[in-house]
C-alpha cells in the first residue's frame, strides 16, 4: 500500500471515530429547522420536509482521493475545514414568499451567536424572479441552466474549536408562485 493511500484510509478512519461530533451538530440543525416555531407553526408551517445526511466514508475516500489529485492537502487537521459536506441537510418549501421567512431566521442565529458562516449564503437558481428575490436579500446569485434552485448556506458552531461544518440547503419544492 503506498504512502499516499495509507494516509486517505487513515482520514477516513479518523472521519468515522469522529461521527459522533458530526451526529451532535446535524441534530442540533435539524432541531433548528424542525422545531422553530416560525418555521413550523399549524396550520401552515413554512418547511415543508428536511432530510439529512452523513457523508458515507466510501465516499469521503473518492473525494478525497479527487482532491489530492487536484493538488488540495487534506488531513486530519483540516479534515473538516478542507471538506464543507460532510453533514448535509436539505430543506424544503413550498412558495417561493417563504423563503425571506427562513433566510431572516437563519441570520438571527448568526446574529445571536449561535452558528457563523463559514462562507456567505449563496443562491443557485434558473428563474430571474427568484434571482431578483435573491439580490433583494442581498445573496450572491449563480444563474444555473438545469431547473433547479437553492440556496447553499455553509455554517458551523461558533467558537474556535475546529468544528464540523454543515452544508445547508434551502430549496423550493418547484411550486413558484405564491399561495
């Protein structure tokens, strides 16, 4: 086994005797999302569904493997700054009027101290509506062939601990118009 391979399989199996971490701060996003009372208060809660994820080890191999090649330094030590996705979560809404709901919300949880981001949100949509939406609330916008759009809010907690991070992302369930 070369050197190189032996030090990728050594991340990994760093990334897995530290899953436990990753788990703590997925659940306290997915709380965040499936228990703020503005994003989920009856009759017509504002998050249609959430879905979360860990990244799969296999997978973290192949994309760390990529990311040698392409000349990135990836170890234990900035694993999980070097790595943006290893806890993933996708949210869903309905009407294109609830997204400034969820983006003011996300913003008082920075504001409050809570979480930072570790880049500034960023929206990827096809429509110029949603984009002129996205430039009001002063996102950074990438106009996107394929009928897709989100936005991509990378955060982690906010203290100086080397901290997992958690790519958010926040996307219409293609229903565009308002209710």
């Amino acid at each position: 086994m070369s050197e190189q391979v032996y030090e990728i399989d050594s991340i990994v199996e760093f990334y897995k005797d530290n899953q436990h971490r990753l788990v703590q701060f997925q659940a306290s996003v997915e709380t965040f999302f499936s228990k703020h009372p503005k994003l989920t208060e009856k009759p017509f809660p504002i998050i249609h569904s959430i879905k979360t994820r860990l990244k799969d080890p296999d997978h973290l191999k192949d994309k760390i493997e990529r990311k040698t090649r392409d000349g990135v330094q990836i170890s234990k030590d900035n694993l999980f700054g070097k790595i943006t996705d290893l806890i993933g979560i996708r949210v869903l809404h309905l009407y294109q009027d609830q997204f400034p709901i969820i983006h003011t919300e996300i913003l008082k949880y920075i504001e409050q101290g809570d979480w930072t981001f570790v880049e500034e949100p960023k929206a990827m949509t096809w429509d110029p509506e949603s984009k002129q939406m996205y430039d009001d609330l002063k996102i950074t916008t990438e106009v996107r062939p394929t009928f897709y759009t989100s936005v991509h809010y990378l955060i982690k907690p906010n203290n100086n601990n080397p901290n997992p991070i958690c790519c958010a992302r926040i996307g219409q369930n293609r229903k565009k118009n308002s209710r």
